[in-house]
C-alpha cells in the first residue's frame, strides 16, 4: 500500500496539479513507451500496441480543497470551495496550504448548526492579525484536507482516494499488462473536480476509440442512508448511468464478460448524483463509447474516504484484463 499512501498524501487540489504530476510521471515512467504533460496540466503516458486502435484510460489527479478569499483584521481567513463541499462535514478538520502552512475549519459562533453554509465557516491558522496571517497564506492560496493515511486491515481511510485511488489503478494497470493489441493512453487528469476540464481537453488531442474512467463511487451499505445497490468489499463496480452520461452498452457488456470470464467479483453502479471523465470523453469530437471501472467508497469529498482493497484488486484487475482483451 506504499504506493497508495504516498499519492494519497501529495498536495494537489484542481487547478495545481504540478506536485503529484511530477510524481505520477516518475512512478509510470519506466512502464510505458511515452509520456508527456499538455498545456492544461494532463499526465498522458502511452503504451505502444498495433497502433490500428487507441484505448483512452483516465484518472483525475486533482483533490477537493478550499481557496483563499477574505483576511479579516483578526488574521482569520474566508473560503471558498474548490470542488464539491458539505459544510457540516468541515467544522474543525484541519487544512493545510501548499508552503506547509495549517489551519483548522470553525464556524462564527452565532451561526445556526441546521442552516450552516460556507459563508459562516472561517480558517483559523493561528495569526493574531492580518498582517500576520498575510505572512503565512494570501488571498488566491489553495488548501486541502489534512488526514494520515490509516490501514485498518481489510480497510483503508485516507483523504484524497477520489480519486488517487483511480490514479493507483492506472499505475499498476500499466504495471502488470503483458500482451496488448492497441495503443493504450493512461491519462491523469486535472480539473475534475470543477468541471471535467482536463478530459475534455485530452480526449480531444487524443481521439480515442473507447475509453474507461476510472474513478469511486458512493456506497448504499451505511444506515439510513439513499438506497443504491453498491457495497463495500462486494467488489468492483461497472457503471451504467450516472448524473452525467449513460455508459455505451457496449463497453457495459465487454467489461462485465471480462469480469464473469475472469472469475473478478462485480457488482453493478447507477449513480445518482455527480458523475466521471467519461461524460466529457464520451461526446468529445464524433462522441467516443466509453464507461467506467468504479472503486466503492464511503464517505466520499470528506477528509477520510475509505475503501476496500479487495475492491482496488478487483478493479485493477478488471482493467488489465479489459486492456489485454480489447
């Protein structure tokens, strides 16, 4: 889990991707027969095959976060989100920006709990003032969620698995494939978490002839929680339809026989809210059948996600095996 830990634990929100791409490049560079970053930001290493097909395979690098907008004269500092964020999952996690600098999430003690909003949330990083808050951080700095990695055994929680999580399945995807009859593009993302910008840009350099995402997805096993038939530790799960785009039967099809011929325990995903790459990549250019391998988590945009590792195996193992079948 060495390898997890450590993309789990490198500063990335969306939009300054530059720490955990440099890291992604290293990592996959001795796996692949090319690699390169495009002018948005987007890792795209290339594994040679026929050249006749080309395979797009994508993971976003970047993670949920908080930016700086306001300095109070007390030193404490406003936010605004950077990707999706519940308010009530924030008071009192600790943020931390990218020069080291920390702080903890509070809200204004007057605020109402049952009406909490982001404009009654403040970071406090210890200052005694402005000008000595502006020392340390600065109106436009972006901050992430601060957690240890912790393996409980079957189980791992981290913040950030959505989706380095998906970015750890590419890399042993590309680590473990043999034989390959197409050129296989394993493509880090950036910018998913605000609008699925870095797929839109590399599916269109690209051109694919199909792709899969890889990504998480929500859990219906916690109580009292919206019915959805994905659970924990019942293996990985093939995506039908989400918010964003219904998934090409096709590939719906090849990925579950893939799965069933490769004794790889599934289970199947609709995702009611939010949604991957592949509903940029799927209409890109003259539209591109795609679908997604999803890994289960619980308590997704929060700062300690957890998934299964028989999950993370089965879903790289669905992969590998659908890129040697393609």
């Amino acid at each position: 889990m060495e390898l997890l830990k450590s993309l789990t634990s490198i500063y990335g929100p969306s939009g300054r991707e530059d720490k955990i791409a440099e890291f992604i490049m290293e990592t996959i560079k001795p796996y692949v027969d090319e690699i390169s970053k495009d002018a948005l930001g987007n890792v795209i290493a290339v594994k040679k095959g026929s050249g006749q097909k080309k395979l797009m395979l994508t993971a976003h690098m970047d993670q949920i976060g908080v930016m700086v907008t306001f300095i109070d004269d007390d030193g404490y500092l406003r936010f605004t989100n950077i990707g999706g964020l519940n308010p009530y999952s924030l008071l009192f996690k600790r943020v931390v920006f990218k020069n080291g600098v920390e702080g903890i999430i509070s809200k204004e003690q007057k605020a109402e709990i049952k009406e909490l909003a982001l404009k009654d949330l403040y970071i406090d990083i210890g200052a005694n003032c402005k000008d000595e808050a502006k020392k340390k951080v600065n109106i436009g700095d972006f901050g992430v969620f601060k957690s240890d990695f912790q393996d409980l055994g079957q189980r791992l929680i981290s913040a950030a698995f959505d989706d380095r999580v998906g970015c750890y399945v590419l890399i042993e995807a590309a680590k473990r494939i043999k034989n390959i009859n197409c050129d296989v593009y394993f493509v880090f993302t950036v910018q998913e978490e605000v609008g699925l910008r870095g797929a839109r840009t590399s599916a269109y350099s690209i051109e694919p002839d199909a792709a899969i995402a890889i990504d998480v997805t929500g859990t219906g096993d916690i109580p009292n929680c919206n019915r959805m038939a994905v659970k924990l530790g019942d293996g990985v799960a093939i995506k039908i339809m989400d918010r964003g785009f219904i998934v090409h039967p096709k590939i719906k099809e090849f990925l579950t026989s893939v799965a069933e011929k490769n004794n790889i325990k599934y289970q199947y995903e609709i995702l009611e809210m939010g949604t991957t790459d592949a509903a940029e990549i799927h209409v890109s250019k003259t539209g591109v059948p795609s679908g997604v391998i999803s890994v289960p988590s619980r308590y997704v945009h929060s700062h300690s996600e957890m998934v299964d590792k028989n999950d993370v195996e089965a879903a790289i193992n669905l992969l590998v095996h659908a890129i040697e079948e393609f």
